[in-house]
C-alpha cells in the first residue's frame, strides 16, 4: 500500500516535470525568436512571440506550483529570464520604461539576469544602426547599456541570491567596452570624412576628393645630378 501511494506521487512528480521542461523549451525558443524580430524592427512580430513565450512560461509555472522542489531545478529559472530578457529587449530598443519583474510574474533573480542579457542584446543593434549611419542613436543605445550596467553592478549580493549576476554582469562589461571602442572608431572615422570632403570643397586639401578618397599624387622626376 505505501508502495503503491510513493510510486504515484513520483510518477506525478515526474509527469509534472516533464509537461514543464517541454513548456520551458518552448518558452526559450519563442523568446529567442523575439529577439530576433525586435532586431529585424518586426515589433508586431516580436510582440506576438512575446505573448506566445509568456503563454509557454504561465503553463510552465502552473504545473510546477505544486511542486516547489523541481520548480527550483533550474529550468524554470532559465525561461523565466528569457522572457524577462525578450520583454526587456524590446523596452530598451524602443527607449520604453522597464517592465519589473513583479509585472511579468517571474523571479528577481531572473529578472536581473534577463536584463543584464538584454543590454548585452543591445549591441547588435547598436552596430546596425552604424552600418546605416546613425550615429546618434547608437551613442544614445550605448547610454542605456551604461545605465544598466552601473544599475546592476550595485547589486552586491551573493550569486546563491542573484542567480549568478555577477557572472553575467562581467560579460556584460565585456560587450560594453567592446562596443564603446566600435561606437568611437567609427565616429571618429566618419568625423574625419566630414573634415576631409569640406575641406575638399574648398580646395584645401586639392589632392583629396569630395569622398574623402586620396588621389594619385603625379610623378615627378628627381632633378639630375651635376654629375660630379
């Protein structure tokens, strides 16, 4: 009789845990798509995978609510931070106020680690927005990733608490400063285009074209020697 009633509790547990790791899968996949329509400026798109994602997570965490054990396995952890970084993404590409974690039903600690993936997100579209040369807007996207860097390396608490925030805000600096020595190369580089074509135009600088191409400079003979 105890036999029986431990082997179907486990056999619940088991079928709980595999109806959410199947939910969680499909939470991951359809976040990641997000992300990528929110780069491919789709937000109609991006925000139907978001509301598909969310409905994926909210399945997720209704089996494992009577199951507090698995629900701390760490997979629910993962989906939950990638829908928190899919919805966070979108609000930080569109310059749109954060959405708390609260709001989005997930937990803190993922909702940290989300957005320290989200910032980081943002440097793909930063260099998009410089391969079409609007160079403002990406200096105002490298702010947005100051601030959330400076938000999140003043969460000083251990990585048991955070979920491994650290970890995740290093990597962040890394593609941080990457990213401010691309954004100030290509500024400087298109600054001193500029300068060349106007100086061009005003026949300053005559071997140079109005593209900011050097010309040939002609050939000239060396003066003969005196031979002597």
């Amino acid at each position: 009789m105890v036999a029986e009633a431990v082997r179907a509790q486990l056999v619940e547990v088991h079928n709980a845990r595999e109806a959410a790791l199947s939910s969680c899968r499909g939470t991951i996949r359809l976040a990641g798509s997000a992300i990528r329509a929110v780069h491919r400026h789709q937000p109609g798109r991006a925000a139907e995978l978001t509301a598909q994602c969310e409905a994926s997570l909210r399945e997720a965490q209704r089996v494992l609510s009577d199951h507090p054990v698995i629900a701390h396995a760490g997979f629910l952890f993962d989906a939950e931070k990638e829908y928190a970084e899919a919805v966070l993404t979108a609000a930080l590409v569109e310059a749109e106020p954060l959405v708390d974690h609260r709001s989005l039903a997930v937990g803190l600690p993922s909702w940290l680690n989300g957005l320290a993936e989200a910032a980081s997100e943002l440097r793909r579209h930063l260099l998009d927005l410089l391969r079409n040369g609007r160079n403002e807007d990406a200096e105002a996207l490298l702010v947005t990733m100051d601030e959330v860097y400076d938000l999140l390396v003043g969460v000083d608490f251990p990585d048991a608490v955070t979920g491994g925030l650290r970890r995740r805000t290093d990597a962040l600096r890394a593609v941080l400063e990457r990213t401010r020595s691309d954004l100030t190369t290509t500024t400087l580089q298109h600054r001193l285009q500029v300068a060349l074509e106007a100086a061009g135009a005003l026949g300053l600088l005559p071997h140079v074209k109005s593209s900011g191409k050097a010309e040939s400079l002609p050939h000239v003979e060396p003066p003969a020697g005196n031979g002597g």
